[in-house]
C-alpha cells in the first residue's frame, strides 16, 4: 500500500471532525487572532520591533509606505495564500486564509489604541510570549498563520534535506536584520532578536510542554521484575530491545521506554528498588510520536 502523503493524512483528519469541534477550532483561531493582534499592535510594532516572518515585513513597509501594518500582514500574505491553495488545495488552507483575514483585521483595529508599554525590552518580552501564546492555539487547532509557514512548508516538499528549524531562522534573520537598515537604529534589530528567540523558545512550552519526556534505557538481570512494576505502576510502554554482553558474551533484555518527565523519578527507584547495581541511562526526548504523544502529522512544524 502506497505511503499516504501529508495532505491526505490532513484531510483524513479534518473529515473525522464533528461539526461542534470544528466550530470549537475557529474559536480558537479568532481568540488567538486577536492575541496575536495585541502582541503586534501593542507592543511590537508602536515600538518599532520588527520580528521575523510576514509580520515583520508588514511593519518595515509600514515605516516605508505609510500603509497600516494589518492592511500589508493581508496584501504580503494573498500571493502566499493562493500558491498555498494551487499547491494543497483550497479546503486544506481554508482555516489559514480565516486566521490571516482576522489578524489583520484585529491588527488594524487595535494599532490606534497605541503603545501599552515604551520599555523595548518589556515590550520585545511581552510581545513575543503573546504572539507565540496565540501561534501555539494556531496551531493546536491544526491551522497556522499563513506567511513563512506556508513558504517553508513549499521549501521542504521541494527540498527535504532543509531543516525546518533553520530555514525559519534564516528568514527570520534576514528581516530583523533588515529592520536595522530601516529604522537605522541597532538596539531595536537587537530587540527583535530577542522577540525571534523568545517566541521560538515560548512557542515551543505551548505546543509540547517544557522538556516533554525522558527515555530510559535499563540493563538489569532482573529486567521482567522491573518492567513488570513499570507496566502496572506507571502505566506506560515497556519495550524489550535484544542485546548481549561484549565481553561476556551473555544475551539480555534491554528495557527502552518513554515517560513524561513528572514520572520519570518514580521509575528510577522503581529500578533501583529491584536491581541496585542495574546499569541505566536517563535522557531527555524533545519530541515523541505516537499514542499518548503527539501525532506527527497534525503537529510537527
């Protein structure tokens, strides 16, 4: 059977969706439009913090050109937009198109209440943990906010050796490096840099926790004893890995499971109770697919 691609796999999950938690989805995105939205016109842009992304394009033209940052978040945003639907079809990008028209819709409504804060370093930290907030809700409600998102997407179907990672890095460089040129003001660039890397690190706790799970490798004579206490006391998955002895040559079973990081000191004692001179390693997972974690089509970015 051939190997489903990421649009098929999409839209299979969008026809399992009732009609109350699609409603509960746009929801979502309208809330996380409007946060987004307070983010740019509140903090970032009343203080001439240009971040990466659309975003940060839409306020170095707004500087240029005169013409408000919401109304250009639109205008950069349409091309993106219609090469998205030629590329994966209109019903795949229909909740991007939704959340793009709201952001910059709240964008244009909230820019003349002003700046809540002038400090650069308060505004750069407030912003950027409000817009990664709403990006997270975004993206939970299995939309995203158009832009750079759809362009590296592009990328990496054309490209899949590109690091997602690095190309948003890259672009998000380039455009705060830009914003030094336009506001001729190094300190503000040096801000935005802030707001890229906090966004990024924020981003991350919303949508997989803050070092989401360790995985533990257990070599024991008594490996069915521990992984036995490990199944009924923590309730998680066991699995046995076949290895032997290099020098002694003798078989064993290797015990490899993944937990929530909150659990993970009850399993070692779970092992050091049974088996002192056990031999374990203990290592943090940063990401985790599957039952119980994350699905890795509706959530890897």
């Amino acid at each position: 059977m051939a190997k489903k691609t990421e649009k098929e796999l999409e839209i299979q999950r969008l026809d399992k969706k009732t009609p109350l938690q699609m409603l509960w989805d746009y929801v979502m995105i309208t809330v996380a439009s409007f946060v987004y939205a307070v983010s740019v016109s509140l903090f970032l842009d009343p203080n001439s913090l240009a971040p990466g992304g659309i975003t940060g394009i839409a306020i170095i033209l707004n500087r240029l050109f005169g013409i408000e940052t919401g109304t250009w978040m639109l205008l950069i945003n349409i091309p993106i937009l219609l090469i998205g639907i030629w590329k994966f079809g209109l019903r795949f990008i229909l909740s991007t198109i939704y959340c793009t028209a709201m952001t910059s819709l709240f964008t244009n409504l909230l820019t003349p209440v002003g700046a809540v804060t002038v400090d650069p370093l308060l505004a750069s930290l407030c912003g950027s943990a409000l817009m990664a907030v709403s990006m997270g809700w975004v993206f939970k409600a299995g939309s995203t906010t158009g832009g750079t998102d759809i362009i590296i997407k592009l990328l990496r179907i054309k490209f899949p050796f590109l690091k997602t990672g690095a190309l948003f890095f890259l672009t998000d460089a380039v455009i705060v490096i830009a914003s030094a040129f336009v506001f001729q003001n190094i300190d503000k660039a040096l801000y935005a840099g802030i707001v890229v890397i906090v966004t990024s690190v924020v981003l991350d706790v919303v949508l997989y926790g803050r070092d989401e799970a360790k995985l533990i490798y257990i070599i024991s004579d008594h490996a069915e004893k521990i992984a036995g206490r490990l199944l009924e006391e923590l309730d998680i998955g066991v699995t046995y890995v076949q290895g032997s002895g290099a020098y002694s040559g003798k078989e064993k079973s290797v015990i490899m499971c993944a937990m929530k990081k909150n659990i993970s000191p009850k399993a070692e004692e779970i092992v050091k109770e049974e088996d002192p001179l056990a031999f374990m390693i203990v290592t943090s997972a940063t990401e985790i697919f599957g039952e119980g974690y994350k699905s890795y089509f509706s959530e890897k970015l």
